[in-house]
C-alpha cells in the first residue's frame, strides 16, 4: 500500500487504537476485539513485548491499518517496515526516521509539542504529526498551530476522552489516537470489554461527526 493510500485509510477511519499488551497473545486478544468494535487503525507499540512479531501478524489483515508505536529508532523503525508495518509513530521526532520512512513511502507520524517542532517535522516531509501529550497541550493547540501554518496535519495522542473528543475534531484534528482507555476494566480474561470499550469510543466519534 502506497504512501498516500495508508493516509487516506487512517483520515478515512479516524480513530486510531495505541495497544499496549502484556504479552503476545493478550496483544491478539485486545487488537481482534478492537477491530471487531469498530476501529480500524491499530498501532502496535514498541513497549509491547513481541511487538514486531505482531505487527507481522497483523500485517496481512484485510480489516487493519496496521502501524508500529513508541519507534525510537532508525532502526526499530526498519525492523517495523519489514514486518509489515505500514505506517511508523515516535513519542518525539527523529530526522533519521522521517528519511527511512521517506524512502519507503511510509507515513511518519512523530511526537511534537511546541511550534519549532512541527515546523521541522514538516521541513523533513512529515505529512502528519501527533501532538503529544495531547491530555497537557489540549484540543486548542491544533487550532493555534493552524492559524501560522494551516497546512500543517495534526493528530492528538494521550489523553483523548470521550468527553473531550468533539473538541479534537472541531479544532481540526486529521485522526485521533486513543490508548488505555480501551483496555479499561480488561483483565486479560476478558476481552468482550475492549470491544465494549471500542464500540462506545466509534458511537461517541459517530455522534460528533452529526453534530450531536
């Protein structure tokens, strides 16, 4: 999948779901269950154990956008694209990162949190840049950073809510990355509640996109 097309699908989807598992079959059990709720962009962090063999397993999943979270590296990065990863995040932005991606037409998606981040990101060809952490920075951040450069494609990371959504999206949000929230109440044995979890997130984004 091109550069371009894996953009669409994660602006198309929106929602992005930042798992964190235990182990390689608790990771399986959460990330099933999450694209059965409804959300289809699935980041595998790096945090993870077993991340890349993940990434891998997921990776031919018709239903799933799959990309590799908390990348520190140049080379955790090209480890996650020969997985089959098709698209990279960072908590921060590394230069070497957004050249590697660059070259095999892989998004980049790093952290950022002030105005010389973002600006440098996109000097580097980043087409879209989480804002992290989104819970400090808040939903009026994007909007801030949109008025000196409204080119800039911006997603939050970290503290989105249910409660706060709508003000991602009406402050311009290109997707919005979701993270613990939908593992709560999960206990490894019980996985219906990640999809529980997935399925009140999707009408929540739904009710916002109609204005409700």
């Amino acid at each position: 999948m091109k550069k371009f097309d894996v953009l669409n699908e994660i602006r198309q989807n929106y929602l992005i779901a930042v798992v964190r598992g235990k182990g390689f079959e608790d990771t399986v059990k959460m990330v099933e269950n999450i694209i059965e709720g409804g959300i289809k962009n699935i980041e595998i962090t790096y945090t993870t154990p077993k991340a890349s063999e993940l990434i891998e397993h997921f990776a031919t999943n018709s239903e799933a956008c799959v990309g590799a979270g908390t990348v520190m590296s140049r080379e955790t990065a090209d480890e996650a694209i020969r997985r089959g990863a098709q698209y990279i995040v960072s908590p921060h932005f590394d230069k070497d990162v957004a050249a590697l991606c660059n070259l095999n037409q892989i998004p980049y998606l790093p952290g950022c949190a002030t105005a010389t981040e973002v600006a440098e990101a996109m000097k580097a060809g980043v087409d879209v840049i989480k804002i992290f952490p989104g819970g400090v920075l808040g939903a009026s951040f994007i909007k801030d950073i949109k008025g000196p450069m409204p080119h800039a494609n911006l997603m939050p990371s970290g503290g989105v809510n249910k409660e706060n959504m709508a003000d991602w999206m009406e402050n311009g949000a290109f997707a919005i990355g979701i993270g613990s929230a939908l593992a709560k109440g999960y206990d490894g044995s019980n996985p219906e509640v990640v999809k529980e979890n997935t399925e009140s997130f999707v009408a929540t984004y739904q009710k916002a996109l109609k204005g409700e």
